[in-house]
C-alpha cells in the first residue's frame, strides 16, 4: 500500500468514525491504520524521524530499545565533532564514532553526519592555529573524515553555525572564518571530493523565523552556493526552542523559501523547552511546518530522555525521565499519522538540477506552473484565517488554486478571489480579475474557517495555464 492510499484510508476512517483531525485525538484510530511509532507515522509521508544518540545510551537498554523502536535515523550528539575524531593532529580516533555508526546500521537506522567544520568542539591543538595552516587542517579533517565513513552517512552537516547571532548578518568571526570568506565553500568541495553518495547541508540555529537578520543571511550564502554551482544539498535547522525563541508562526514559509532555492531542508537539533499542552503544541507547529514543505524530508530531536538532554532543566524532548510517552510525543506521532504533502528529496551529486528533481509529474520548461503556500492568518477561539500566496514558477494567463478543508471546517469568509464549491470542504479559488502573473511574480487570496475544534492547516495546491 503507497503512503498516499494509507493516507486516504486515514481519511476515510477518520470521516466514518467523524474523528476529529485536530490535536492529538488521532491515537483513537484503529492501530494498523497509523504508523504506531514515529519513524512508522514519518514514513507514511516518506518523511525519516531521528534522535540524537550519546554513547552513554548503550550502557541503558531502555533508552536503546526507545530508539530502536521509534527512531531510524541517528546523530551522534558529540561522537562525530571535530575533537571526537582528531584528538591530536593526524592522529584520527574512529572509535567513539564507530560505535555510533555501527550500532544504527547493524539495528538498520540511517546515519547523519555531525559535524565536520564548526567554530566549537575543536581539539586543543586546532584551536590555536590560524590562518593557511588552519584551513590546510580544516580540508583534511573534512576529507579524512568523510572518507572514513563515506557510503555510510545520509547526510553531513559539512559546516556548522557559521553565521552571527543578531542583526547584522554577518558571518560568526572565528578562527575559521579569519582564514577567509570562502572557507565553507572549500569544505563543502572537499566532502563532495571524498563522499559523492552523501547529502551535504549547511546547518544553523536561529533561521528559524523568515523575518530574522539571520536567516535571510543564510538563504543568500545557499542562494549564492547554488547559482555558482557549490556543491550544497540540505540545509539543518537545529530547531532549539524556548519561551524566549518560541516556534515562529512563519516556519513553514522559511523551509519553502529554502527549499525554493533547490536543496533539502531538515528539522536536525529538535529540542522545544516546557512541558504539558503548551510543549505539544509547539511541537506540533515544527512537526506540521516540515509535512507542508516537499523537500523537508525529516526530523530529529536532539535526544531520547529528558534526562539525557544537553537541556534538562528544560525538560525539551518526548520522553520522560523514565522513558514514558510525553504529551508532546503523542501531539508529534499524530501530527505525523495526518499525512502532509509526500516528501520529494532531490539527489545528492554534481548532477542534480537545482530545485527539485524532474520527477514524473514535474512539469517540462516552459509548461504554465504555479505554487500555492498556506499561511497561517490570525485565530480566534472558533476561527482562523488563512492567506494562501500564489506564486507563478513561469508566465502564466491565469491560475486557479484549491484549498481541501477537514471535517468538521468550513469557510465563512473570502478576500481577494473568486470561490466555487465543487464538494464539500473543497474550494477552488480563481482570480477576482486578471490572473496573469510573471515568473516569480506573487498574488494572494485569503478566508476565514470556522474550525469546528479541529486547528489542521488546509492542504492548498495550484494549477496554472
Ligand atoms: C551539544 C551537545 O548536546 C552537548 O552534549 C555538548 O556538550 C555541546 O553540544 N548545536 C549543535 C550541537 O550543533 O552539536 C550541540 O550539541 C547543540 C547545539
């Protein structure tokens, strides 16, 4: 059965039983129906989840079967890191890794790679070296290093955190950026050079929001990165999480945006701090952010435990400190199990075109096409509003969108295009006028549903001519 016919089967209970979609009420599907465990609800999609892994996790056989049983992708959470593998110079330690790597494969888990050049976790010697010499050692690292492993890893974080905090958009002055602005490309060549299987991804915190100084400093390095032919394929939000950088309302805008520019985009560090419906909720956010973007093709919290958190105190991940199922655990597995838009990776390699693959449904240059992303609007106790942006990929005359609603929604107001109702919850939306639009060229149309208790996004799409 496809992810897509489980999905409608999904659907088709859902509407027998009248289920509500909202929230976390889908656990009351019959079992065979939804993924039971994370990585199974992910897949429904073609979506991984994943975990980060400490090597302490194998001295305790509750954590190790927790993440047998629900993740399928593995993170050493500080294994893999430059003082890990190169203790001294020329002088690699695979063993810590080893362990990491071989335990995933042996338990048929997938691998991301972290990390190979990064400001922090440098070993002493590397530290205090500058200059030619320490981009000389830099390239090594990243070449012996993803040779080592190579055939093994689904994706490297090939450079980490390179970009300032704060307004100005600079890059972080670090040793490594004084050896000169190209230093991330020139690692980004050399792990291409050693391992052309893996996906290779910038990775980031606080590029979370559109909006932030920060973000719109890393979408022009990929931007930039693509159109000179850099080899870049992913780009990792770490997603680290708390009261005063909560989950931003625009998340899914910024994974389209990047993923507009022709990479993979992946949720990598995921670790929201709080507890109880509130936690959930913000789960939830990140989880529905990554199913409305194709290229976002998996998540990965950043550990198993609470208690085995980089961030205790904050008690930020799924499961308690022994090993029960958290509120936020069951908003993520039934946010997962209510399908999404299936996941459409593109292919690592010198070969890949640029913005997605021209898959079978892909439409051929110059064949009228548009994109159509839902945002979210402003909400109220019985309502929200929803603004989908029509976004014209070539010329067009005209486009026409349709927006799928979920029982028990309906839609009490329209702004901004002209609305027909061929079945129930279904609108399609055409142009109030003239729907000509330029490539690249934008409009919008807005509504307002009445949400009946069930908070789901619709599902918008576009067609053009
Ligand atoms: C953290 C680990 O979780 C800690 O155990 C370690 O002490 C410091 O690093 N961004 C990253 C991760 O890319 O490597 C960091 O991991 C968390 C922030």
């Amino acid at each position: 059965m496809t992810a897509r016919m489980r999905r409608s089967r999904i659907a088709a209970a859902i509407a027998a039983t009248g289920i509500a979609m909202s929230g976390i009420t889908l656990a009351a599907l019959p079992a065979s129906a939804a993924g039971a465990t994370l990585h199974e609800a992910a897949a429904e999609s073609g979506r991984y989840f994943g975990s980060a892994m400490a090597a302490h996790y194998l001295n305790n056989s509750q954590t190790t079967s927790i993440l047998n049983r629900e993740f399928n992708m593995i993170t050493a959470e500080n294994e893999m890191k430059m003082d890990a593998m190169q203790p001294q110079r020329g002088n690699f330690n695979w063993s810590s890794g080893d362990r990491i790597v071989n335990w995933a494969l042996q338990n048929g888990k997938q691998v991301r790679g972290h990390a190979l050049a990064w400001h922090s976790q440098q070993p002493g010697w590397m530290q205090s070296m500058e200059g030619p010499q320490l981009r000389q050692a830099m390239l090594d690292h990243v070449t012996q290093v993803a040779t080592y492993y190579r055939g093994k890893i689904h994706s490297w974080d090939v450079v980490n955190e390179a970009f300032a905090d704060g307004s100005s958009g600079a890059r972080r002055n670090s040793n490594l950026q004084r050896t000169g602005d190209d230093w991330i490309e020139a690692a980004f060549r050399a792990a291409r050079a050693a391992d052309p299987q893996a996906k290779l991804c910038y990775n980031d915190y606080n590029t979370d929001n559109w909006d932030h100084a920060k973000t719109q400093a890393v979408y022009r390095m990929v931007r930039d990165f693509k159109q000179r032919g850099v080899p870049i394929d992913c780009v990792g939000f770490q997603a680290h999480f708390n009261s005063g950088n909560p989950v931003p309302n625009n998340y899914h805008v910024t994974l389209q945006n990047f993923a507009d520019l022709g990479v993979d985009v992946q949720i990598t560090e995921l670790d929201i701090e709080g507890s109880g419906q509130s936690q959930a909720e913000q789960f939830d956010g990140v989880v529905q952010a990554c199913l409305a973007v194709t290229r976002c093709t998996g998540i990965t919290v950043w550990g198993v435990k609470d208690t085995d958190s980089w961030r205790s105190y904050g008690t930020p991940l799924l499961f308690d400190g022994n090993g029960n199922k958290k509120l936020a655990y069951h908003a993520v597995l039934d946010r997962l199990n209510s399908g999404g838009t299936p996941a459409d990776p593109g292919d690592p390699g010198p070969g890949d075109p640029g913005p997605g693959d021209p898959g079978p449904g892909d439409p051929g240059p110059g064949t009228p096409s548009c994109t159509a992303t839902y945002s979210e609007g402003e909400k109220w106790n019985d309502r929200f509003n929803g603004i989908v942006t029509i976004r014209a990929d070539t010329n067009i005359s005209s486009w026409t969108a349709t927006v799928q609603l979920q029982w028990p929604q309906y839609v009490s107001a329209t702004w901004n295009g002209s609305p027909t109702w061929p079945a129930e919850r279904t609108m399609v939306m055409r142009p109030a006028g003239n729907g000509s639009l330029g490539a690249g060229q934008t409009t919008s149309f807005g509504f307002t549903v009445m949400h009946g208790g069930n908070w789901t996004w619709p599902q918008v799409s576009c067609a053009a001519s």
